[in-house]
C-alpha cells in the first residue's frame, strides 16, 4: 500500500533529519485528514529507516498550525465517520514514535498542534509565537493525550489555564511553563533547530533509543488516555452543545447555550 500524499504537507529527508513542513499557510495551515495521513504515514517510515535519526515539525508563512480544520470536525458531528479517520489515527502514531521529535513554532499554534508539542523532545518557539486550546469553547475535551501530559510538564494550574480555561500563552510564558526549550528570532530558528537535530543525529543511535524511552517511560498510561478523550472528543463533537459552539464559530457569532438548556 502507497504512503498518502497532501499537497499542503512537504516531507524531506537529510543529514538524518526527517522535515515535516505544513504548506497550507493560506489556510493557517490547518490539518486535513489527508495531512494527518501523510505526517502519521512519514513518522512511521521515517522510524523504521536508518537515514533517519530525527523527526522536524515546521511551519511556514509566520503560521505554525491552527489546529484540525472544524469543517472536518462539523462534517463528523453530521455523520461522515471519515472526516476525523486521519487525526485520530496521528493520535494513536505519536505514543509509538521511537525516535526523537523536535518542533519549530513561528507564529500562532492552536488546538491539536499545541497538544503536539507534548509529545516533541525539544521544542522552539519565536518570539511571534503563540499556544491556545480552544476546545472547551468548542464543546470539545483535551486530545492526543494533552489531559495527562500538559499537568506533567507544565503543573496542573497552569495545565489547566491552558487547556480548560483557554488562555493563550506567548512565547516566553511558554518557556517558562516548561514545554518551550527556548525563544529564538525568527530569522534564526530553523538554523537552531536544525544544529539540534543534526547533534541527535551524530549520535550512538542505540544509546539515543535507550535514553529516550527511559526518559519518556512506559507509554501504555498515555496511549490508554489518549484513546479515552478521542471517544469522550468524538461523542462531544455530536452533543448538541458542540454543534452549537463549532457552527456559531464558522458563522462567526456567539453561540446561544441557553436555547440548549431550555430544550428549545
């Protein structure tokens, strides 16, 4: 069976550095199902080829991601079990991925290309960046295994802040909250982030293995969590509060709970 292909995704191997580069920048470079396909099917070859030491998350256009496309997520709560196949099957790829992943943040990351970030090992952000979940205002619960790993990384509060309250965190609030390693300009972060990549990919690739999945521990906890908010994710986005919420988004006014508590 062939690798899927999206055009809005470049994928590029050297110098042991796997890039994966979001193209889809007159959209924010939100995720299609056909992107998540092409990333899940790149972290899986990329882990099992020796040209590969290295995973690199990029952006492009001064956007990371906005996260998943809604109109996906709208299409699922009408009924196209299809149209969220993608995310959820890069959901159940990150936990599994072997090798070390590093992600280069320009500019705004929202939704499920925040929750991404937990699973990366190093992390850069430019002073243009900025972190936000918006998924409570959107009906929806915390993905991809962020309900155990944000309070981990970051401390339960300020996991909270981020993940249920929505707040938006710059670049070095980010940093200081410990899932940033460093605030570089953005005319530098690339450079940076690849000096990294390539020290990791010097290195003794048996040892590097070793290290990591001692550090990252057993993942049986976070692929078990993970798949409990996909199920609890997938019910939410066909409530009725979430149809609400996401369509009120698109159609860019405020969404009316109260018409739903009433049972009008």
């Amino acid at each position: 069976k062939g690798a899927h292909v999206s055009q809005d995704i470049e994928i590029s191997v050297g110098d042991g550095v796997q890039r994966l580069r979001l193209t889809r920048a007159s959209k924010r470079n939100a995720l299609t199902a056909a992107m998540y396909d092409a990333m899940s099917d790149a972290l899986i070859a990329g882990d099992a080829s020796p040209d590969v030491a290295v995973h690199m998350f990029l952006g492009s256009g001064g956007q990371f991601s906005s996260g998943n496309d809604l109109n996906d997520f709208l299409a699922n709560a009408k009924g196209d079990q299809g149209a969220i196949g993608g995310v959820l099957r890069f959901i159940r790829t990150l936990p599994g991925v072997k090798k070390p992943m590093i992600a280069v943040v320009d500019g705004p990351a929202t939704g499920i290309a925040v929750t991404l970030l937990f699973h990366c090992d190093l992390v850069y952000a430019s002073p243009a960046a900025t972190f936000s979940t918006p998924f409570l205002d959107l009906g929806l619960v915390p993905e991809n295994g962020s309900s155990l790993l944000a309070p981990r990384i970051m401390g339960y509060q300020r996991a909270f802040e981020l993940l249920v309250l929505g707040e938006t965190f710059p670049a070095e609030r980010a940093r200081e909250a410990g899932f940033v390693n460093a605030v570089v300009p953005s005319e530098a972060i690339e450079a940076v982030a690849e000096k990294a990549a390539r020290r990791l990919a010097l290195k003794p690739p048996e040892a590097l293995s070793l290290s990591r999945g001692l550090m990252r521990g057993d993942t049986k906890e976070l692929a078990e969590r993970s798949h409990q908010e996909a199920v609890m994710f997938g019910a939410r986005l066909k409530s009725p509060e979430s149809r609400e919420a996401i369509s009120a988004f698109l159609e860019k006014r405020k969404p009316d709970f109260a018409k739903l508590r009433s049972g009008s």
